[in-house]
C-alpha cells in the first residue's frame, strides 16, 4: 500500500486543515436540520436546540477563520482549502435559519477576506 494514500473519511475529504474546512462547511449547513427538529418540541427544549445549533455554526465559523489567519495568502494555502474558505458564506444561512445575527455577519467575514486576500495577490503580481 502507498503511504501516501489516505484512506478513511477525513482522508477522504482532503485530510488535514482542508478536510477540517469542509467538516466546518457541512456539520454547520447540516446543523439545519437541528433547527428543523426543534419546531416539533416544546418551548424550552426549542430554545435548547437553537442555542446548541447556533454553537455548533459559531465554532464552524471561527475555525474557518482560523484557518484563514494560518494561511492569509492564497499561494500560501494547502491546495483545495481555498474552495471550503470560499464556501463559508452559507454557514450565513445556517444562523439566519435561527435569527442568529452576529453569526450571519461573521459568516460573511472569510469568504470576503478570501477574496480580498486573491485581489490583492493578483494586484501585486501586475
């Protein structure tokens, strides 16, 4: 077998940070359906489930931003983490599903970072 062959589920994603990134871009779009669950219970387990759903976006959100500050530049980022980065956008829908507001603009952060940082790359090569 090749050691380079990367087998398993996260392997399977692009191992490492860039399966890290799609991770974040699933559970958190996935984390709808939390949401979708919550409208059949009564009031206080609701609130509970919006409060974890709205968690699990804010992590999602964070560590993609993470991800971005260790890799700024887009010559400096493993290949295929650019498109998850890209991405992260619709974790914005993740938090408007709830009316989670700080989430949906802190969604929005990454991907406009992500293109900025590739604008200004391309800029500076001209």
């Amino acid at each position: 077998m090749n050691p380079n062959t990367q087998t398993g589920f996260l392997g399977r994603l692009g191992g490492g940070e860039i399966a890290v990134a799609k991770l974040c871009v699933i559970v958190g779009l996935a984390s709808i359906a939390v949401v979708v669950v919550a409208t059949r219970l009564p009031d206080t387990a609701k609130e509970s489930l919006y409060w974890l759903q709205r968690g699990i976006v804010s992590v999602a959100i964070l560590t993609l931003l993470s991800l971005f500050i260790r890799h700024p530049r887009h010559s400096s980022r493993p290949q295929g983490l650019t498109q998850p980065l890209g991405l992260s956008f619709c974790l914005a829908l993740a938090s408007l599903v709830t009316g989670f507001w700080p989430g949906v603009f802190a969604a929005l952060v990454t991907p406009l970072l992500v293109v900025g940082s590739w604008i200004a790359e391309r800029s500076s090569r001209a």
